[in-house]
C-alpha cells in the first residue's frame, strides 16, 4: 500500500490506520514513522508485536543491534570497547540507541562532534563528550560515523559542509589517532567528503559498513523470530484458558 | 533462550542478557543466509510494514528478513530514496 493511496492520506488517524490494519489478525507490525513516541502509542492499541524501525529522534534499536552484532563479529567481544560515535548526535535515533546498548554492556562511549550538534544533555547519558575529534577518537576501538541530517535541522548547525569535513570529517590524519585496529562504521546511506573520506570508507581493512548491511538482515530476521514466537507464545496461552474459538479478549 | 519482550519499541527495556540472545540467534542466521538456507520459524506468518517517513535499505532488510514461507507481507507507507538523503546514486 502506498501512503498516497491510504486512509491517511484522507485524514484518518494512525491509531485508526492500526486498528484497521489490526483486524486483519497480523503477527507483526514494523512501524517507522516521524514522531517520537508514534509507535510505542501505536503498540498500545494492537494485539499483534511491534517492532519500531525507528521513531523521530527517539530509537532505531535494530540499527543499534547491527552495529552490535558487526562489533562483537569484528572485536571478539561485545564489552569494555573504547567506541567514538561521531557527528550529529542531535538529531539521530541511531546514536540514542546504540548509546543505550552499548553502555548496557559495559563499554566506554564518547560522542564526538561541534557542541551544536552534540547537546550537553547527552553526558546525562554517562558518555564523554569531545568537540575535537583527533581527541576523541585517541585509542578508540571503535568509530562510528554518523550522517549528517539534514532533513531534521531546522537551523544553520554547521558553518558549511566543508569546514565540518575539515573538522569532523573521518579522513586518514584523524582516524590515526584510534587504535591501529579500530573499525569504521557508518550507518549508511553515507555522505562521502562530508562526514567520511570515500577512501576511508571502502578501505576493506578498516571499514565494516559492507558488513553493517549484512548484519541488518540478520538481527531484523531475529528480532521478527523472536517477536513473533512470543506472540504465538501469547496466543497459545490465550487459548488453552478460553473453552471455545471466538471467546478470546 | 531469554527475550520476554512483547515488542521491540527501543533498546531502553532490553536487559543485557536479551540482547546476547538476540545476536546469539542472528548470528545463526548469519550463517544460514550465507549458506543460502532458510528456517521455517516464521512459516505462515503475516507482517505488515508500516513506513510513514523517507527510508534507506530498511524496508528493504525487513522485507528480505521474511523469506519465501511466510504467508505475506503487505507495505504501507511512504518508503522514500536514498538519494533524498544525499547519497550518491548506485
């Protein structure tokens, strides 16, 4: 179904789009949408599991558990990483939730980038915050670049795309100062000489972004496994208290 | 095997030993895909996707993720291009 073509379009709400979308008894809804907080409203009000493939700036938590799994794939180990996530902080989802599991499994993360686009509430999250980026990415393990969101600023954060890849963008000189065996990550779809030199991001001795897609297969086939087994867990349950089909809640 | 979540809304409700199960078993799909093999855990199964903002590969990755046994897959929503985002054309 495209949008153009749906209810919504016509002025019908999410939350009558899911219900009608509900009766059709599905196992599971992936929602992405624009609003932080849209889909956990919409989880709310349907029988079937939800997986958020992302909300507004809130969470994006299959791209998190991607970039874990490339991590733990590469490193051997998914704890006590040194890991720079570098960029706009601001105004991602995708750095929400990779700050939220990667200090869940005891590591040690700095954010790097210009104070406009890294606000201060984020050391609230127990990170360490730079706004010099050969500082920040000192003996890292891990870098992980983010793009530049544009679609989401709605103000002038950055002076011009060029004196933010001079100060910011991940080039050969500041990647140096990380761990001879650091990884490069990139969410994608990635901005070449903006936030990462095109070299940088195809040396296939350094860069895991091929990787990151390959892993987003499968952690989403995981993820809708393990939903999916709960909710039929659920509805078995469901079942075997009711005396008669059609008297389920 | 321990993930007792209903939902996957955000990585804030998952404890530490979810998230291990969770990459413990995409990692065995990892394999499998590499080996061109598919499970049937998701066999009959019906998914519906709902995307109401511009999206890269992800509808995409979530699509793949279903393989031939489900019974269906039905989009709805506004998956929009890469290139929106600024990335140079493949």
């Amino acid at each position: 179904m495209a949008m153009q073509a749906s209810s919504i379009k016509k002025g019908e709400t999410l939350i009558d789009t899911a219900l009608t979308l509900n009766a059709m008894h599905p196992d599971l809804l992936v929602v992405r949408h624009p609003q932080s907080g849209a889909v956990d409203l919409l989880a709310q009000k349907v029988n079937c599991a939800v997986l958020n493939a992302g909300d507004g700036r809130h969470e994006h938590p299959t791209q998190a558990l991607l970039d874990a799994l490339t991590i733990r794939r590469a490193k051997g180990r998914l704890h006590r990483l040194n890991i720079a996530i570098c960029g706009d902080i601001a105004h991602s989802r995708v750095a929400r939730s990779n700050i939220l599991l990667l200090g869940k499994m005891e590591n040690r993360v700095r954010l790097v980038g210009p104070p406009t686009l890294v606000p201060a509430g984020f050391a609230d999250f127990g990170v360490e915050v730079y706004d010099n980026m050969r500082e920040g990415l000192q003996d890292v393990d891990v870098v992980m670049m983010l793009r530049l969101q544009r679609e989401r600023m709605d103000g002038g954060f950055i002076p011009s795309e060029r004196e933010y890849y001079h100060r910011y963008g991940l080039d050969a000189d500041k990647l140096s100062h990380a761990k001879p065996d650091a990884i490069v990550m990139h969410p994608g779809p990635m901005n070449r000489g903006v936030e990462i030199d095109g070299d940088i991001a195809d040396d296939i001795n350094r860069s895991v972004i091929q990787e990151q897609v390959e892993m987003g297969v499968a952690v989403r086939m995981a993820a809708m496994d393990l939903l999916v087994r709960n909710h039929s867990g659920a509805q078995q349950d469901a079942l075997a208290g009711s005396t008669a089909p059609g008297t389920l809640a | 095997m321990t993930f007792t979540q209903r939902h996957l809304l955000g990585i804030e409700p998952l404890h530490p030993t979810e998230i291990t199960t969770l990459l413990d078993l995409a990692d065995d799909y990892v394999r499998l895909n590499r080996e061109k093999r598919h499970g049937d855990a998701l066999a009959g199964r019906t998914q519906i996707n709902m995307f109401f903002e511009n999206s890269d590969s992800h509808p995409g990755q979530f699509r793949t993720g279903l393989q031939t046994p489900w019974r269906g897959c039905d989009e709805h929503g506004d998956a929009g291009l890469v290139d929106q985002k600024g990335r140079d054309p493949d």
